[in-house]
C-alpha cells in the first residue's frame, strides 16, 4: 500500500492552497480531486473578489492556475473520489472508487460542499432535462426561452444574472420578501431587466413530459395561491451542504453537517492528524479567499503535526 506524509481530500481553492503550502514544505502531497475538480469556482463565471486580479478573473481560470502552481512543486494528482476513510489509528487508511488504497500520516480534508436542492418529486431525475443547479454549465441550452431560479443569496442572483445571456426572462421565486444576497448582486438583478421576482412564494410541483420539464407549479406562500407557469428550466440557487459523508461519523460535525473545528483558530478537528479546511468546516464565510486562507492553515498544520511525531 502506498504511503505517504499528506493525503489532500478535495480540490477547491482550499485544497490546492494546502497542496502548494504542504509542496514547499516537501511533503509531496497526494491531492485525490473528487467528482467536481476544481471545485465550485469551476462551475462560476467572473470572480471579482478574489484578490490580486484588479480586472476579476473567470472561475475556472483561476482554480487552473492554483493547480498549476502546486504542480511546479511537485503535488500529484490523484482523479478519484475517496470512498471511506478509517481514522481509528495511524496511518490513517484512505480507499478510492477506483480500488487504490492509502496510508497517510496526516489527512487534509478540503471536500468543500454541494450544491443543495428543493427535495421535490422527480426533481433529482429531471437534472440535465430541465433542473440544474448549474447555470454556467446548462445555460446556454435556454436560448430564448424562460426559465426560474429558486433562491434569495449570492447564488440566486449570480445564477439570474448570468442566464440572461442566454433565457428571453428569468424569474427569481423567493420564499421571503427580502433578499439575502450582497447588496451589489442584489443590486444588479434587480436592475437587469429580463429578471423579475417573484417574492414569499415556493415551487411546489414540478411539471414534465418525456421531453423534460415544461412548467411548474408555484405556491405564494402567504396567500396560499397556486399559480402554473410554462418553463424549460429550473434553476437552484438555495445553498450547498458539506461533503462529509465519506467520513462515516468518524469526524465531529455540526447538526449541518460541516466539520467542526476543535482547536480554533486552527483548523484542527477531533483527530489529531485530521485537518479541515475551506467550506466543508465553515458554513459562514465560504468565500474562496477565506477556503484559500484556511488551506494555509491547514497545510502549515500538517507540517507541524509530522514535525512532532519525529
Ligand atoms: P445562502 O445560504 O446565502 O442563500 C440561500 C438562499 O436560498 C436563501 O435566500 C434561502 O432563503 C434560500 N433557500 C434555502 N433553502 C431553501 C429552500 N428549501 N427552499 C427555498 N429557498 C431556500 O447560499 P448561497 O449559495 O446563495 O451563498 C452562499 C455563500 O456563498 C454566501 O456567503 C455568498 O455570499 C457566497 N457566494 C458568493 C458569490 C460571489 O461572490 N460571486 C456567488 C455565490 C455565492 P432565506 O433567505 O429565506 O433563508
């Protein structure tokens, strides 16, 4: 079984950050990518807070370049989702989907979270004919048609605002009459106008044929009235939930789900050994510069750690 100083669990801008601080530090760091390499920032469009690039720069751009930098110490690559992990003792035991079995002596878990949806009936088989949870991935298949966004956060409106490139309208359905979003993407949505809200209402059914979805049916939720409207697509712009299932109850999480940091400021958890790092310990910030901060963190940690064990 192979061995190795830092197995890397998650490629978003957390992960790559641990894999070039833990690179430098010559730990030759495995980084096992997991279903979405890249991660999030992958499936956006214009990053415009991350610093350093005074014009913004796209998402996938950008995770390209971290994964390159790491490459020029040295991190390898591993395309391969981790199916259990066993933290019981160390080294810790890691397995992949594609049969490969791990040792490390430190684990950096930087799995990150996905993108959440509404829970309807056949919504989960109506992804790619009609549901998406991805605009920057599916919108151009809307050209000139109308299509619905669930939600009231950054995602929401992003998701909005970059559809209509392609959708002839887009409507925002909003289970609040106040939006949560920042107030410069609030802002800008409100302002475009191929969208339109539609405010403390829900989607309560979604409507399809063999060819996908064409309509749904959406309930106010303070009058109780329920409206059919014709659409090709459903968007969800509602949020994203932790990727720590693979972890089997070994780690401590929150009741959401998210690893729980037991060392703050460090991103320590309940194994020592066990480092967690970007959106998959924080369900606040969840900002790529702050998953990038805590990869640091994370990395710097895990060299500590094997320095110790010396
Ligand atoms: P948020 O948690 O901020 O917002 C989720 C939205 O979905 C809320 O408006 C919520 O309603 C609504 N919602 C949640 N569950 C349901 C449900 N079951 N049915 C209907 N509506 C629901 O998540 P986001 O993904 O929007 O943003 C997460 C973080 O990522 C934020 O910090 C955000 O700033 C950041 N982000 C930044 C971007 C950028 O800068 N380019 C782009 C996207 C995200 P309610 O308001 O009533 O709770």
């Amino acid at each position: 079984m192979e061995s190795r100083k830092v197995i890397i669990v998650g490629s978003g801008p957390a992960g790559y950050t641990a894999a070039l601080y833990a690179s430098r530090a010559d730990l030759k760091p495995l980084v096992i990518l997991g279903s979405e390499p890249g991660g999030q920032l992958t499936t956006t469009t214009e990053v415009e807070n991350f610093p350093g690039f005074p014009e913004g720069i796209q998402g996938p751009e950008l995770m390209e370049n971290m994964k390159k930098q790491t490459e020029r110490f040295g991190t390898e690559y591993l395309s391969a989702m981790v199916t259990s992990v066993d933290l019981s003792k160390r080294p810790f035991k890691v397995e992949t989907d594609n049969g490969d079995k791990f040792e490390a002596e430190t684990l950096i878990i930087s799995t990150g979270a996905s993108a959440k949806y509404l829970g309807l009936e056949n919504e989960k088989e109506l992804i790619g004919k009609g549901v998406s949870a991805c605009a920057t991935c599916d919108g151009f298949f809307y050209r000139n048609k109308i299509v619905y966004v669930v939600g009231g956060g950054d995602t929401a409106m992003e998701e909005a605002t970059f559809l209509t490139k392609f959708a002839s309208k887009v409507t925002i359905v909003h289970r609040r009459d106040t939006l949560r979003a920042s107030k410069t993407m609030q802002q800008r949505a409100i302002d475009n106008p191929k969208i339109d809200f539609l405010w403390d209402s829900a989607v309560s059914e979604i409507l399809f044929d063999d060819t996908g979805v064409t309509g749904l049916k959406i309930k106010n939720l303070k009058t109780e009235e329920e409206n059919q409207v014709d659409t090709h697509g459903l968007f969800m712009g509602i949020g994203h939930s932790p990727n720590t299932g693979f972890l089997n109850g070994q780690i401590d999480l929150d009741d959401h789900g998210f690893i729980v940091p037991t060392n703050s400021p460090h991103p320590d958890t309940n194994i020592p050994g066990v480092f967690a790092c970007g959106d998959v310990q924080d369900s606040y910030y969840r900002q790529a510069i702050s998953a990038a901060g805590s990869g640091c963190m994370a990395a710097i940690r895990a060299e500590k750690f094997i320095e110790d064990q010396a």
